[in-house]
C-alpha cells in the first residue's frame, strides 16, 4: 500500500488499515507454523483467510466499513468451523464469536445486527454439537498453548474494536460540530453560527466594527462559468477575507455571496483598510477578471437586528454609488 495515500487516510481509515494488518500478520504466522508442523489443512484454511484479509484492504480507502465486516463475519465462520471440527472446542477457536457484537454495533445497521447476532449465538452453541472437545490432533500441552493465544487474541480484537468504536464516535462528533458552525464551501462561519456569536459579544458588552461585504455582479460569474465557477469565486473570496483576518475578528458567510465580517478591536481607519485590501484583492484576481466586492460598515451597537440594518443600508448606499467600494454609516448619535 502506497504511504502517502495511507498518510492521507482518516483516523478511522488508519485504525482499520492496522487492523487488517494485524489480523492478515496472525493468518500468515500461523499458515508458517501449519505448513512447518505438517498441518496442510489447516495451512490451507489460513491461507484462504490471509488472502480474503489482503483483498479486503482496497475497501478501506473507499470507507466500504459493512461489506469489510460481513466478509469478516463470513471468514470467521467458516474459520472456526474448520478449525474446532479438526482441532476440537479446547482449542477455544470459537471464542472468537464473543467479537460478533461489538464488530456488528460499529459497522452494520440495526436488522444486520440483529440477524448476524443471531446466527453468531446459535452457532457459538452448536458449535459444540459440531465438533468434539479435543479431536487428539494436537498434544495437549499444545492445545492449552493454542487456547492461550486465541484468547490473547480475542481480547486483542475486543479493545481494538472499542477503539475503533470511541474514534468513529469522535469524528462523528468533529463532523457534527463542524457542520453546525462552518459553511462547507468556504470554510468560515455559517449565518446562524455567527448570529449567536454576535449575540454573545453584545451581551457581554462589546462593540466594534460590522462589515457586510457582497460580490458585485455575482450572476454574471454563475452565467459565464457556471455554478462550479462560482463556488470556486466564492472559495477564493473566503480565503481573501481569511488572509486579512486574525482573532478575535470572525467572517461568516452571511447568505448566497454576502459575507459578514466582525471586527471586535481596531479604530475604523483600520478596519476600513482592512476591508479594502480585501477589495483591492478581488480585483487582482486572474479569473474571473473585474471582480468587486461592495461592502456596507458600520459600528456595534447594544441591539444587533438594528446594526446588521444599518450594515445592510451601507451596503445598499455603496451599490447605488457605483459598487466596489466600502460605505460607512455611522451609529445613531456616534460622533
């Protein structure tokens, strides 16, 4: 497997990669000491089960989490059943079952759980009508070492597969908490997040400045190249007002190509600056060429409907001047 691509993977990706590996290094040592000590059959079953393991390493990139779980069900299966049926239960091959319902709960959806579940326990009981406890293949000195290493095993996988379980539950929790805060195209905040941001500074007391800022004649970038020219406009606007930005100031994405910029510190000279070195920034852009931005400033006052208006009018007053400039307007009774 290329290292550079498995850098790339997940951190989910990642555990179950080392975890194919670990399972695929136990098949392969163990098909070693079979084919050393003469065991062909049972070399015969791992090298299935290597195989099977080695094929199953390719899903993990395009994230195929259920079908590599069912197939490692299967395999186990079929495994035990021919291990315990030459060996016998002493071996404790069939402990293996015991990983059923964690594996299940991780990757499959409820009705698979509940049908693998319950074919692992019907199995894990009649496993012992199948095979008896010690068929005499192995010493049984032997057979004890063997029963030790499949319960090491067991465990192994057990607390792997938690810790899979805990990892898939925290990227979820990363993913979740992303989506609630940042638009996905262009990386800033989104229009609720930011709404209670801004609600939060008020009511602690802080002011500063409110910029809303649009893109000037936005349609004709979405008629001339398309939407996927238009988000690509939009990706490199966000990353224009990120490069002039630095906390505690906050951007969002306000709505369709409007952003809105919050700068809680800074004199207005500077903030008007700032704004138009944005500006300045959209105009240098290559492709698509003459593109503007128009942007409504104003400062922060104790209610937040009443700024975000006055931000908007600004904004309003800079498209009827001429767009691709920054209006100010002042709050009431500001000097």
């Amino acid at each position: 497997m290329n290292h550079a691509a498995t850098n790339a993977y997940t951190p989910l990706q990642k555990l179950m990669t080392r975890f194919l590996y670990l399972n695929w290094s136990v098949h392969l040592i163990l098909m070693i000491l079979n084919i050393f000590s003469g065991d062909w059959i049972l070399a015969s079953a791992h090298v299935v089960s290597t195989i099977v393991v080695f094929l199953l390493l390719p899903l993990v990139q395009k994230e195929q989490y259920k079908q590599i779980a069912v197939t490692q069900l299967v395999n186990t299966i079929v495994h035990i059943t021919i291990g315990s049926y030459l060996v016998g239960t002493a071996a404790g091959l069939h402990l293996f079952i015991l990983n059923f319902p964690v594996l299940t709960l991780i990757f499959l959806p409820l009705a698979w759980q509940v049908v693998l579940n319950t074919a692992a326990v019907t199995f894990f009981f009649s496993i012992f009508f199948i095979a008896p406890a010690n068929t005499g293949y192995f010493p049984p000195n032997v057979l004890q070492t063997i029963l030790t290493v499949n319960v090491f095993m067991v465990f192994t996988i057990f607390f792997i597969c938690l810790l899979f379980y805990k990892r898939m539950h925290d990227q979820k929790s990363i993913e979740l908490e992303a989506a609630e805060r940042f638009d996905p195209l262009t990386g800033l905040y989104n229009r609720r997040w930011m709404y209670v941001q801004l609600q939060e500074a008020l009511d602690q007391g802080k002011s500063g400045y409110l910029a809303l800022l649009d893109l000037d004649d936005f349609k004709k970038v979405n008629g001339e190249f398309g939407h996927t020219g238009g988000d690509h406009t939009l990706a490199h606007a966000a990353g224009i007002i990120k490069a002039e930005m630095t906390a505690p100031a906050m951007a969002a994405r306000w709505g369709g190509e409007e952003f809105l910029l919050y700068f809680p510190d800074g004199e207005q000279a500077e903030v008007e600056q700032a704004v138009r070195r944005m500006a300045l920034a959209m105009n240098e852009l290559p492709e698509p060429q003459g593109l503007s931005f128009t942007g409504g400033l104003t400062e922060v006052d104790s209610s937040l409907e009443q700024t975000l208006s006055r931000a908007d009018q600004a904004l309003i007053e800079g498209k009827q001047f001429g767009k691709n400039q920054v209006t100010f307007l002042p709050a009431p009774g500001a000097p």
